[in-house]
C-alpha cells in the first residue's frame, strides 16, 4: 500500500528524473570523449618527439666523428661505418642520411683505390687469403667441431634477426595506431560506469 502510494506520487516526476540520468550520462560521455582524444594526440606527440630527439642524436654523432681529427682515413670510414651499422644509427638515422653517408663512403674508397692501386691489390688479395683459410678451417673440421661450428652459425643468424627485427620496430613505434577512441571510451566506460548505463550507450 505504501509503495504503492510511493510509486504514484513519483510517476510525474519518473521523466524528469531519467531525464537527469540521461543528461549526466551524456555530459560525462562528452568530457569523457574529450579527455581520450586529447590524451591520443599527446600521446603521438610525445612519441614522435621522443624519435626525432633521438634522430638529432644520431645525426650529432654522425658529424661528431666526420669531423673526427683520424689520421688514418681506414680507421675514420671505419668509425662512421661502425657508428651506423650500430643499433642508435641504424634505429634512429633517417634512412636517406645513411643511405647518402655509406654511398659518400663508398665513392671515397673506390677514388683511394684509384689513386693507390697496389693497396687496393693488397687488400684484395688479403680478403682472397682469408676466405681461403676460412673454408680450410671448416673443411678440416672433426664432426664435433663442425657441429659446434653449425651451432654458432646458427645462433648468429637468430640474433641477427633480432637485431634486424627490433631495429625496424623502432619507427612504428610512432606510426602505429593507438587503440580506436572507441575502444578507448569503452575501455573507459567499464571501469567508471554503472553496467547498466554502459549496456544502454552500447
């Protein structure tokens, strides 16, 4: 009887009050909306600058030893090529600069070639050598050594695969696409919101 009289003298006042619900969900979804896109985009944003601060470093330290005093050009294009052949140059150089620098590397080796052909000769003769005792080496093997000779092959090309791999996730770390803003809200929703105003806004 009570509740009864309860519920009728509420009855006019039902609509206003989901109404009130209704409008609050709908404030609240706004702002929440708000917040994740605004929170994406700085995401991004920190992101790329993270890479491109990175990328300045890479390009620092590329001129560093360009500018290098070296007197033996060997051991100056060494330090260039070793610099970014390591993982900060080849994550973070911009591929055009690395590109360009092994190219400009390449065209100063092949003009000292010219210009000394005996050292040239030399040292492929040096390389021709040492391939030569590479393969002796392997062909005299026992086959407990070849077996541990195979092991450390193989080893190697699994870190190189690593290494390449990890190396080129590097940049999609500021290309790759966040969770929708979708997602985000409904990710949002679950924690903050009462399950049965989430299963209405679904």
């Amino acid at each position: 009887m009570v509740l009864s009289e309860l519920a009728n003298a509420l009855a006019p006042f039902v609509g206003i009050i989901i109404g009130a619900i209704i409008g609050s969900v709908i404030s609240a979804s706004a702002v929440l909306i708000a917040t994740v896109i605004s929170n994406r985009a700085q995401d991004r944003r920190l992101r790329i600058q993270l890479f491109t601060d990175e990328s300045k470093k890479a390009v620092a330290e590329l001129y560093r030893l360009v500018n290098d005093h070296e007197k033996a050009s060997a051991v100056w294009s060494k330090n260039i090529r070793d610099s970014m052949n390591r993982f900060e140059g080849r994550a973070f150089l911009p591929p055009e600069v690395r590109a360009w620098a092994f190219e400009k590397l390449q065209s100063f080796s092949n003009k000292t070639d010219a210009i000394y052909p005996e050292f040239a000769a030399e040292e492929q003769y040096q390389a021709e050598q040492e391939e030569e005792l590479y393969q002796f080496e392997i062909e005299s093997m026992s086959d407990n050594d070849r077996r541990e000779h195979d092991f450390e092959e193989a080893w190697n090309d699994v870190k190189r695969e690593f290494r390449s791999y990890l190396i080129g996730a590097v940049p999609k770390l500021v290309t790759s696409k966040p969770p929708s803003i979708r997602e985000r809200i409904k990710r949002s929703l679950r924690k903050k919101t009462p399950f049965w105003i989430f299963v209405l806004l679904s």
